[in-house]
C-alpha cells in the first residue's frame, strides 16, 4: 500500500473540501456497514472508520483499513479515489 502517507495534523475536511468529494461521498454511502453520521465521517459498528482531512497539499482520507489505527491516503485525484474505494470495499468484504 504505497500510497499510505505518515500522519501529521491536518484540519479536518470543511464543506468545500467535502463537496469536492461528492462524487466519492456517494459510492461510500452505497457501501452496506457504512454509516455515514457527519457529512464526509463514516462509522462502522460503533467506532470512526472514515474521515476527510484538507490541506494545501491535497485532500486525504483517514481510513482504518487494519479496524485499530487510522491510516492516511490522498483522495485528490480520482485514481486516488479509486483505490481508496478498493481498499474500503476489501476491508467490508463488499465484491466488485
């Protein structure tokens, strides 16, 4: 998974950066175990799975693809989407 980057604080995702995810936003709320309790931060069972991070250097995603710690991962581009949606759909089991 090379495109998981090191943790550094980043502000939280605002509403335009989580408009410019609406597209991503909507697959992810098709995703069954995913629950969606703020705009752009998704839940599985009782714990944070999901989260959007801003930053001058992009948009990223918080993601606990091992279900313990959060994980970093671009979400800029839309190939960067994809494999996020990849890697999420993996973990939920979810098929293609």
């Amino acid at each position: 998974m090379t495109d998981l980057l090191p943790y550094r604080p980043m502000k939280h995702a605002g509403p335009s950066a989580i408009a410019q995810l609406s597209s991503l936003l909507e697959r992810l709320r098709q995703l069954p175990g995913l629950v969606e309790r703020k705009p752009g931060i998704f839940y599985r069972r009782s714990g944070a799975f999901l989260h959007f991070h801003e930053d001058p250097s992009g948009l990223f995603a918080d993601v606990k693809l091992d279900g313990a710690s959060f994980q970093r991962c671009g979400v800029s581009s839309e190939e960067q989407q994809e494999r996020l949606l990849r890697m999420v759909r993996d973990v939920l089991k979810v098929p293609d």
